[in-house]
C-alpha cells in the first residue's frame, strides 16, 4: 500500500456541512486504518476553510476514488484540490 496526501477546500456553507456532518464522519471511520490522519485546515479565526487528509491505497486512482467518495464532496461541501504520493517518514501518536 502506497499513501497519499489529499486536500480538500471548504466550498459549502455551515447549514450544509451541519446536515451531512454525520455521514462524513461515519465515512471517514469506515476508512480504518486505510486513513491514518485527517483533519480540518483552519483560518485564522478557526473557521474550516478545507481539509488534508493522509489516506492509504493501492495507486492514485484508487485514492482519488476513496477521496470523492466522501460525502461532503457529494453535498457540495468540500471540493477535491489534489491527491499526491506521500511517504511517511515519522508518525508521533498525539499528546492527549
């Protein structure tokens, strides 16, 4: 398995990120271990403005397909950016 690197920007508006909320999380957790990091990029007032995620795949194709898939992108509220190889090179479990 190959790794990606997949941007997202913030398109959609807080009443529509607010109704399909649940079922891009619950999506983003079916992923597993397939999807070792995500998580929003924030302006400077902590608004979502997009989100990175770091997913696992078998080739770009298949990590563009996975990143399509989820449901903000279908409600219009993130729209893809890029998809791009990534290699971990250190992973440090967050202090809680």
């Amino acid at each position: 398995m190959a790794h990606f690197l997949v941007e997202y920007r913030e398109v959609g508006d807080a009443r529509t990120r607010d109704a399909h909320r649940v079922q891009h999380i619950a999506y983003r957790k079916s992923l597993g271990a397939g999807m070792p990091l995500a998580g929003p990029l924030l302006d400077d007032e902590g608004n979502p403005v997009g989100s990175v995620v770091i997913l696992a795949a078998t080739d770009r194709a298949e990590a563009e397909t996975i990143a399509a898939r989820d449901p903000f992108v279908a409600a219009g509220v993130l729209e893809l950016v890029l998809v791009r190889g990534y290699r971990i090179a250190a992973m440090k479990a967050p202090e809680v």
